[in-house]
C-alpha cells in the first residue's frame, strides 16, 4: 500500500466508478444517479460541502472514503459521518480500508470533532466483523429513518390552507 491522500479532481471518475461498484455490492445497482460532474462540483466547486480520501497505490485507486460534517447537539461539536467506505474486492486484506478509517479518525481528533460515525446494512456481516475490530460499535435502539423521492416532495409542498381554522 502506497498512500492515503485527500481526493483531487483528477480523481473523480475512478471514485465515481467505485460508487458504481458499491451499489452492485449492495444490491441497488440502478440507484446511483450521480454523474461526474455533480461528483466534481461537490467535492471541488465554490464551497465543498463533501470530501473524499483516497487509497492509492501504484496500481491506481484501490478504495475511497466520501465524508460530511455533522453536528452532534450534546457534544456541541462536529463529528463526521461516513457516507461511503469502499475498497476494490482485489486490493481487500491488504489494510486500505482500516488506513482509510484510520486517516478519516486522525482528522476528527485533529479538529476536535467528536465522532465518526456511518450506517451499514445487517446483511454485511464481513464489513460489520471489521468495523467491530476497529472497536466501533452499533448503535443499537437507533433507526435511521428518510425522507425521499415523492414523499419527501409531498412533505415539502406547502399545506393546503383550506378549511382550517386561523389562530386567534
């Protein structure tokens, strides 16, 4: 293994190649609508919002970590959240993934943020092993729910007005 580096620009459609892959591996191989453009502009446009690292050796990218901030009320501090953790199934047991969790830990210590934190699927029982190895733990009593799609659309739209009575 070569080096865990912050994503640059040029790197873009490999990572976007490897979000495909990820949603092969998890089963929603139709789901990505991302393109590398939208990818680009958030990882390098005017006020990136998302970051990346890279897990690169001579080979080329072997695996990525695509990051955000959050915010955690009671600690009254950042953590991040780990969107997608990746690593190609020919560069596996060879440490990018665990160097990249461990590079994505160093920055939250370095910036004082709380936590790090992400979601996985129960099905993943290889990537829970790991993670589990890592000392992280599940957050169990915890269910993330979302809003999307057509329902998240139909929660937006305002409220129809109509027949309810005003405030007085």
């Amino acid at each position: 293994m070569s080096a865990i580096r912050a994503a640059e620009a040029a790197d873009v459609p490999s990572i976007l190649s490897m979000i495909h892959d990820l949603a092969i591996y998890e089963k929603e191989p139709d789901a990505v609508k991302t393109t590398q453009e939208m990818l680009h502009a958030a990882l390098f446009g005017d006020n990136p919002r998302v970051y990346a690292l890279v897990a690169e050796d001579d080979g080329g990218l072997q695996g990525f970590a695509l990051w955000f901030l959050n915010f955690s009320t009671w600690e009254g501090v950042h953590g991040i959240y780990l969107e997608d953790l990746y690593v190609r199934p020919s560069a596996r047991g060879a440490g990018y993934g665990k160097a990249l969790l461990r590079t994505l830990a160093g920055t939250a210590v370095e910036h004082g943020y709380a936590r790090v934190e992400w979601s996985v699927l129960d099905w993943n029982e290889p990537s829970i092993r790991f993670y589990r190895k890592l000392g992280a733990v599940p957050m169990d009593g915890w269910s993330t729910f979302r809003l999307t799609g057509n329902a998240l659309a139909g929660f937006a739209a305002p409220a129809p007005t109509a027949g309810v009575a005003a405030h007085q």
